[in-house]
C-alpha cells in the first residue's frame, strides 16, 4: 500500500468514526500510528483536518474537502 493510499485509508475511518481509538480499532492498527499519519499531512497541506475536542474529532473544513475528494 502506498503511503498516500495508506493515509487516505486511515483519514477515512477516523473522519467517519469521529475519534482515532475507534479508528484504530476497526483497522487493528494502534491509535498513535494513525495520529502520526494525520498530523503529518496537516503539516503537509499547512492546515489541521480535524478539531481536537473532549467528545472526539470533528473535521474541519480543509477535512470535509479532502473526505469528498476521497470518496
């Protein structure tokens, strides 16, 4: 899997379950190896694709865009 494909797989899951534990759950990968992969394509496209709150993740607008363009 390429590390663009693998990315686009972990962002997915974490956009629809809206935490990353959830996420790495349902992929059987830890919850920091999908932290890692999310917080270096925030610093690759210069702006955060989730919001961090107590109840979980919410994407942000740069996040919406990217998910449609995803799918």
């Amino acid at each position: 899997m390429s590390p663009f494909s693998r990315f686009a797989h972990y962002f997915i899951a974490v956009a629809r379950c809206g935490s990353l534990r959830r996420a790495a759950e349902q992929l059987h990968i830890s919850a920091s190896a999908i932290n890692r992969q999310i917080l270096q394509a925030e610093e690759a496209f210069g702006t955060p694709l989730f919001e961090r709150l107590p109840e979980g993740l919410r994407m942000t607008t740069a996040g919406e865009l990217l998910y449609d363009n995803l799918l």
